[in-house]
C-alpha cells in the first residue's frame, strides 16, 4: 500500500463548537498522521479560489461566505492510501447520509456545515495542500 499525503479542513462549524481535538483524534485513532496544521481564516479570495470547481453550483457563494465565517484549522495528513482512508473517516458528504462512527455523521450539522474537507483525489490533494503550504511547513 502507497503512502499519501491529502489536505484536510476543520470548517468554521466544528471550530465554533471547539471540536478540533475530538475531530484530530478520530484522524489519529483511524492511522492519519497529522504532519502540518495551522488556524487560520479563508478570506472571499481565497475561499473562492479554493471552492472554483463549484463557482457554477447554486451553493457556491453560501459556501464560501460560511467558510469565512469563523477559524478553520487547515491540515496535511499522511498514512497508507491517505486520501481514501481520511473520506471513509470523515463519511458522506451530507451527514443524513453518512455511515455511523464517521466525523461528519458524530459532528456535522447539515450539508454546508458538514465540519470537515479532504481531499478527493492524490491530484487535488496536491493542488490543495499547495494552497496553504511550503514544503518547509511540512514535517512527516
Ligand atoms: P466539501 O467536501 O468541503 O466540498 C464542497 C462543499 O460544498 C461540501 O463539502 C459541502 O459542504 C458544500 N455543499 C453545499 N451544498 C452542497 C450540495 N448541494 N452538494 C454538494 N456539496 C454542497
């Protein structure tokens, strides 16, 4: 199995509810390691930037304003098929859909405010830990 690396989000709903530790933990017990994380804040910029892919979806600009609402914790993860391990962990998109023991089915409150991203492909997991990233900001 291929050691990965894939970019993960802890969104403005699960940080104004001071669930970032519970949200790492679940990373960690399920094998992630969390090798660079940093708090911070999306502006309009590069909220819209990061969300591009969905500037045609009638969801995209209530995205990007609740992800500049508060703090997010942005995060690089590593572990044997990183990318597909982190989506099984973090569970569907909409939490009415996601498997029980998941973040989002434990934590997410809708469809938008589902607390946490991550990659869905090795390539985007690349574009998108660039976005936030230097290679010396990085330690596995
Ligand atoms: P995320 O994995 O961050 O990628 C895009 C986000 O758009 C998604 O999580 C949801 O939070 C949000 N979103 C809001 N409405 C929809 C929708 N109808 N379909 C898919 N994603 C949506």
């Amino acid at each position: 199995m291929a050691i990965e690396r894939t970019f993960s989000m802890i969104k403005p709903d699960a940080t104004e509810r001071n669930l970032t530790g519970k949200i790492c933990a679940m990373l960690e017990k399920n094998g992630l390691k969390i090798i660079a994380s940093r708090r911070t804040r999306m502006t309009p910029e590069k909220a819209a930037q990061f969300y591009s892919v969905h500037s045609e979806r009638p969801f995209f600009q209530s995205l990007c304003d609740f992800m500049c609402s508060g703090p997010i914790i942005v995060q690089v993860l590593e572990g044997e098929n990183a990318v597909l391990k982190n989506r099984e962990v973090m569970g569907a998109t909409n939490p009415e859909d996601a498997d029980e023991g998941t973040i989002r089915k434990q934590f997410a409150v809708s469809l938008e405010k589902n607390s946490v991203h991550g990659s869905d492909s090795l390539e985007n997991a690349k574009i998108e830990i660039d976005q936030f990233f230097t290679d010396e900001e990085i330690f596995s």
